[in-house]
C-alpha cells in the first residue's frame, strides 16, 4: 500500500498530468487490459490512479480524439476497437519513419555522434542487464531520441514520436527477448553508419519496428480481444 501510494503522489507532482493519464490509459488499450467495449468510467479510473477527475477527463477527451475511445450520452466513454489492422498499420508507420530518417542520418552522421550512439546502447545493456523495467525504457527511449535528432528532420522526428505514443513500452521493457532484438537491431544501425550503408540502416530500424509488430500482434491474440 505504502508503494502505491508513493506512486500516486509522484503522479500526482508530475506536469502535464492529463498527459500521463492518456498515457496509462492508451497502454491499457494497447495491450487489451481494457477491451473494446469496456466502459471507461472517470471516477474509478481517477481513484486508481490517485488524481482528480479533471486530468482523466481531459485525458479522455484526448483519447476521443484519437480515436482511442468512443464517447455516448448517458454511456459515457467505452474502448473503441483496435483490429490487427490497426496495429500492423501503426507500426508500419513507424518503420516507415524510422527508415527514412535512417537514411538521412547515414549521410550527415559523425564519429562524434555515432560514439553518442554507442553511449546510448551500453545504458541499455547496462538496463537490460539489471532488470529495471523503467530503466530500460528511459533508455531505449533515449537511444531513438538521440538518433532522430542527428538528421535534423524535425517534423519527421515529431511524427514518430507521436506514433510511438501507442507502443506499449512497459510490455516490451519486460520481454528479455525484446531486449535482446532490440540491441541487436541498435548493433547492426550503429554499424551500418560506420560503413556508411544507408539500406542497412533503414533495414535495421524498420526491422526493430516489425518485430515490435509481431511481438503486440501475438500477445493480444492470447487476450479475448479478438474472441
């Protein structure tokens, strides 16, 4: 109880609070925890989160627009569905991203910035190697984020950021065999730069983003989701 109510102050300290509601919310979609259908009922969700109605409703209304989840009078919210379509789609997006600014990258990249890289990657094996779910997910965050700002294609870094909004990151963080494709997939992008192969770049992180595909793919088919 102590650690719950630990993490609901440090929620509730936190900017953007309506920003890390959506966030907790739309992880619970993506990984079928809320099914389509289910209703989303503010107050129950605020007390679980140990906030306000305010933020969730501002949450929600986010999520709507997204497309996330459907609002009725007298019903309220409810999950809207999300078909395997949806997240091959979301994915694919990504990859398709990812790949182009590979691409640009491997024509701008330094030495100095592919260290930076290589920086990013041992904090991830340093992650992986103690387990910490946060931890990994600070760092495979940081690793992209550090990588998409070296092309200097500040749009298309803004898109992919906002798709990426919808990959369950937590899910991922406590896969080991995740982790292990991820930092082979982070290998082969940083050694595809040192020998200046662009294909292989936009090879390795498109193929980062197929496996995330597969990997959300086949844990929703063992929820009822589909059923």
């Amino acid at each position: 109880m102590a650690s719950e109510s630990h993490a609901a102050s440090a929620l509730r300290r936190r900017p953007q609070l309506s920003d890390e509601v959506a966030a907790t919310v739309r992880h619970k979609i993506m990984t079928a925890e809320l099914l389509p259908g289910e209703r989303v009922r503010l107050d129950a969700t605020a007390a679980a989160l140990g906030v306000s109605v305010t933020p969730v409703r501002e949450a929600l209304l986010t999520l709507r627009g997204e497309g996330m989840v459907a609002f009725a009078p007298h019903r309220g919210y409810t999950v809207a569905d999300l078909t395997r379509t949806d997240v091959a789609d979301l994915f694919w997006l990504q990859g398709e991203a990812a790949a182009r600014i590979a691409r640009r990258t491997c024509a701008v990249i330094t030495t100095d910035e592919i260290g930076q890289l290589e920086s990013a990657q041992a904090r991830l094996g340093a992650a992986a190697a103690s387990g910490d779910v946060a931890a990994i997910v600070d760092a495979e965050f940081d690793f992209h984020r550090t990588h998409n700002h070296i092309a200097g294609s500040g749009k298309l870094a803004w898109i992919l950021q906002n798709a990426t909004r919808y990959t369950p990151h937590q899910l991922y963080a406590a896969d080991a065999a995740w982790i292990d494709n991820a930092l082979t997939a982070h290998a082969s992008l940083v050694s595809a730069y040192r020998s200046g192969d662009a294909d292989a770049a936009a090879a390795a992180v498109r193929a980062q983003f197929d496996d995330g595909a597969r990997r959300l793919i086949r844990h929703l088919e063992s929820t009822p989701i589909w059923d």
